[in-house]
C-alpha cells in the first residue's frame, strides 16, 4: 500500500465509517463516498489510480470503478486508460471496458433477436420447417385418398358376387382389412335380404380368417342370420 494515495486514504475513510461502497446501490447511492471522490479534480484521481497495486484493485475493485466513473467525467474510460500507462489499474480499467463492450454487445443481439421482426422470422421459418417435414406425409395422405376413392368407385361397380371374387383373389394398393369397411353395409343389406350365396359364406369366412375387423363381423351375421332361419 502506498502511503498517503488519496484514494487508499478515501478508503481509510469509507471502512471507518461504514460507507456504501456499491456503485449501483439503488437505497443510498453511496453518496458518501461519492461526494468524498467528488472533492477532488480528475488529475488527482488518476495520479492515485497510477500508484494502485493488484492486490489493492482487486480487493477494492468497487472503489476502484468509482475512481475510474469520477476520473472519468469529463472524458471517457477509454481516455482515462490512455493516461494510465502500463500500470496494474490500467490492465484492470482494460478489462473493465472489455467485460462491459462485451455485455453491450450481448444486449444489441438479445434485443435484435427479440425484436418484434426477428420474432416473426423465427415464427415464420419454424412454420415453414413443420410444414417441410410433414409434406411427405401430407402427400401419402392426398395420394391415399385417390388410392381409396379409385377402389371405392370399382367396387361399387361389381354385384355382390363377383365383388367378393374380386376381393378375395385381387391385390389392391390398400388392405383389404380396410376394404371390408368400405363394403360392410352393402353385404351386411344382402345378409339380411337372405341374398348370400354358399360361395359367397366361404369368401367371408375366408377374408375373417385372413383379415378380420368388419368381415368378422359380417361372418357373425351371416351365423345368425342361418341360425334365425333354422329356428
């Protein structure tokens, strides 16, 4: 420690009195100690700043940015680092500037990022890389209707029969699972006319084995239908 530093005497002063030494106290604004750095010019700040050791600074390192606010006032940090020269304050005033660029920085991208069109833009690109991903499906899903549609129309167009003829030796490009869906009511109305051939028994019994869902439960009426015309 430097005997007689104004500042080291300053901070003589603020441990004797319990001084607020915060820079950013919001409840007292360490107007002490301010008005205690106030009572002195620039130059003499600097001068005391330029005979600060590391441990010092690095102890004190909120009197040390007071020092450097009020060293300051009619210049800049930058400008007050340039009358320092190669001292322990200047190397820590340097990173002082640097940590502080640095949070600026940080906030002009967080603002910039979270500006009201920035936050459209993601909007937007997050909608279009969604509607990217599911477009393959969204086209299976278009292509599967024509698929449906196609077969619907031919099956239409076939009497009970040969329909069944046609189910149960054809391949087609959907399940025939699903096409027993598409044909339960019009079978289940020939069940119940009693309009069923012993052919047609044998290709829904088959197509229940194989497949199951409506044809099983065309099967089932099929079976009651015989055992309500047996009783």
């Amino acid at each position: 420690m430097n005997s007689g530093n104004l500042i080291e005497e300053i901070n003589e002063r603020a441990n004797a009195g319990k001084w607020c030494k915060r820079l950013y106290c919001t409840t007292c604004t360490a107007r002490n100690l301010r008005a205690a750095l106030a009572a002195h010019s620039s130059a003499e700040i600097i001068e005391s700043l330029k005979a600060l050791d590391d441990d010092f600074i690095a102890t004190n390192f909120d009197l040390f940015l007071f020092t450097v606010v009020h060293a300051s006032k009619n210049s800049s940090p930058e400008d007050t680092l340039n009358t320092l020269g190669a001292t322990p304050a200047a190397g820590y005033l340097r990173m002082t500037i640097a940590h502080h660029a640095a949070g600026i920085e940080r906030s002009r991208k967080y603002d910039e990022q979270n500006s009201p069109e920035a936050l459209r833009a993601l909007r937007l690109a997050k909608k279009t890389r969604q509607l990217n991903a599911s477009q393959p499906h969204r086209d299976l899903k278009s292509a599967d209707k024509d698929v449906n549609r196609s077969v619907i129309e031919m099956l239409d167009s076939l009497l009970t029969t040969p329909l069944l003829e046609v189910i149960s030796k054809d391949d087609f490009e959907i399940p025939k699972r699903a096409i027993g869906g598409m044909v339960f009511e019009r079978i289940q109305e020939h069940i119940r006319k009693g309009e069923i051939s012993p052919g047609d028994k044998i290709a829904i019994n088959a197509l229940a084995i194989a497949h199951g869902g409506h044809w099983k439960q065309l099967e089932r009426l099929i079976v009651r239908a015989a055992q309500t015309s047996d009783s």
